[in-house]
C-alpha cells in the first residue's frame, strides 16, 4: 500500500490539495457522469483524481482521470478521454466544467514533513489549509483554518 494521490485544486494561480467537502457527492459523482471508477493500483483506491479550479470566483472541474475496468470512458461536457502513455488512467482535458456545489470544501497546502510518506492524510496534515463556502459552484467566503485542525 503507500501514498494516495490527491486531487488538485488551483486557487489564485496557486495549487492545493483538496481535502474536504462536506458532501462530496454532490460536489463530483462519477456516477452521473456515466463513469464507473475502480483501482488502477494502490495509489488511487477510487479510481479517479479530480482536478479543481477556481476561477473568478467561479469553481470548475478543469481535468479528470480515471480508471474504469469496463473501459467505458462516455463524452463529459463535449470532451473525449484520452489514454494516458505509461499510466492505467484515460484523461479529461480542459473540461472547464462548471459546478453547481453548495456547501463548505477544505483545500490544504505544505504537507507537514512527519506525514510525508503515508498512506492516507488528512486536514491536520497540512501547514496552511483554507475552508471556502460557495453556493451554487461560487465562492461566496473563505477563512484561514490553518489553526483548526490538528493531529493525534
């Protein structure tokens, strides 16, 4: 087993690591997108990396890889996947794909250099982290938390 990819999210030019939403399934089902996702490797047990931007306060799924078994890779938003050379993931480029999310989503930075390696982080793993609030896919607030979550 060892470290599981994150998804990135870019915010002001500047990437993160997506941490938290607190209801991730309305924020990106692969589902309802036609894609069943499974483990390429031990790297991305769900099967897929989402890729975030947030973009004049406007939040987008810009990229999406994903692994399905069945080989079944449908259109998402006019974009075909792509087979990724030397990886089991087919890629969804420039997807600039709107989302509608409500609720609260926690981006981290800096991984602290004790969790480095591991298998599975969390909020308290990151130096820098950020709650931001949108409603209906745009960003209405946002906090430093950086003080809030800690470790065990």
């Amino acid at each position: 087993m060892c470290q599981q990819r994150t998804d990135p999210f870019v915010w002001d030019n500047k990437e993160y690591v997506f941490l938290h939403a607190d209801d991730v399934y309305s924020l990106f089902d692969p589902d309802g997108y036609g894609l069943v996702p499974s483990e390429p490797d031990t790297s991305c047990y769900k099967g897929f990396i989402v890729h975030f931007k947030l973009k004049k306060s406007q939040l987008y799924l810009s990229k999406l890889e994903v692994y399905c078994e069945d080989g079944n890779y449908p259109l998402i938003n006019k974009v075909k996947a792509h087979k990724e050379l030397f990886d089991s993931f087919y890629v969804y480029r420039n997807l600039n794909l709107p989302l509608k999310y409500t609720g609260n989503i926690v981006i981290g930075t800096e991984l602290k250099e004790r969790y480095r390696g591991r298998t599975f982080t969390g909020l308290h793993s990151y130096e820098k982290t950020y709650d931001l609030h949108f409603v209906n896919g745009v960003l209405g607030n946002y906090v430093d938390s950086s003080d809030k979550y800690f470790g065990f």
